[in-house]
C-alpha cells in the first residue's frame, strides 16, 4: 500500500495509472477501499463490545438507533455487518 500512495502522489493522483491499476489488483483492490474495509470492521467489533457492555443501559437503545443512522448514511456497503450484530441483540423497544 505504501508503494501505491508512493506512486498515486507522484503521478498527479491519477488512479487510472497502469501502475497503480497493476498494484490495486495484487492487493485484491485499491488501499483506500482496503482501509475502509479494515474501519468498519473496527466499527462492527467496538459496536459488539457495546452490546455486551451497556445492554442493560436505559441509553442502549438510542445508542443503537445512532449507530443505525450512521451506517444508513455512511456505510450503506457495510450494513449486513451491522446487522447481523444487532439481529440477537437488538430489545423489542428499540428501533434498529
């Protein structure tokens, strides 16, 4: 990834150099999409350690309703991931 950004900042940030093309395609895709990939697992696993840690929070549910709105407006790739956590932990009375 060094070598792309390396490359991507000396080349006048064109992404469509053959270069740099041959380099997103041994990393499977481009550094900015591996980054977000690695983020929003981040952000899956920190909301996993929510759901244990404040479940019986009379907050939890606006938390989660937070969370739901960030990933509808930020990360609509990414929803499944989001979802799955919420799917067995999500109260009745919660909107999620």
């Amino acid at each position: 990834m060094s070598s792309y950004y390396k490359i991507f900042l000396n080349n006048g940030y064109n992404t469509k150099d053959i270069r740099l093309v041959k380099l997103a395609g041994e990393l499977g895709r481009n550094p900015i999409e591996v980054w977000e990939d690695r983020e929003y697992w981040g952000e899956a696993n920190a909301m996993q350690y929510l759901v244990v840690r404040i479940n019986k929070e009379n907050y939890y549910c606006s938390v989660l309703e937070q969370i739901k709105r960030n990933v509808d407006d930020y990360a609509k790739s990414y929803e499944a991931r989001f979802d799955s956590i919420a799917a067995s932990n999500v109260p009745a009375g919660c909107k999620f």
